[in-house]
C-alpha cells in the first residue's frame, strides 16, 4: 500500500500537470471569416436538407411541389435557429475570456 508521501507527492505533480494543460487550452478568438463562414454553413446546410427531405417526400408519395415547399421553409427555420445558437454559443465563450485591462487603469 502506497504511503501518505507519496500520494501527496503524486497529487501534487498531478495539479503541476493539469496546470500546464490549461495555458495550452487557451484558443484565439475566431476571425470575422470564421463567425461567417460558420454561419452561413449552419443557415445553407439546414435549407438544404429540408429541401432535400421535401424532394424525397415528393418523389415518395407523388405530390410535387408541396413538400419541397414546407420542407424548404422548416429548412430556413431551422438554418435560422442553429445561426442564433451558435451566436449565443459564441457570445458566452467571448465572455468567459480574460477581461481585458481598462482604459482608465494606470501603467504605473
């Protein structure tokens, strides 16, 4: 059975260990290209499979341009709700960040 030394010795060379790892984690904030790439693939993605979906319905049961309509539209709302989460997502890691000096602060 280990000794109490050395347990605290391994605990305390693990909390070193972790520590190092979280300054690696730490990722740059995402370009204006990268916001709007991700969110018009989030928005054309969601419109296309809802297309899709309706083309299959239509072919499927014979009714053509119904369901390529409705599905189109849930497609678009649903584009548009995954663009609005992936704003708030972004948001609340944007604020999680290091809070940046203040313009008033003294560099003395």
């Amino acid at each position: 059975m280990p000794e109490p030394k050395d347990l605290r010795e391994l605990g305390r060379r693990l909390d070193e260990a972790r520590g190092r790892d979280q300054g690696r984690k730490v990722q740059s904030p995402p370009t204006f290209f990268g916001v709007a790439f991700r969110f018009s693939t989030e928005l054309v993605l969601a419109l296309a499979v809802g297309a899709a979906m309706g083309w299959g319905l239509d072919w499927l049961f014979g009714t053509r341009p119904v369901f390529i309509v409705l599905m189109s539209l849930f497609g678009a709302a649903a584009g548009m709700r995954n663009v609005m989460r992936a704003a708030r997502e972004m948001n609340a890691e944007a604020t999680r960040g290091p809070v940046p000096p203040s313009l008033t602060d003294d560099e003395d």
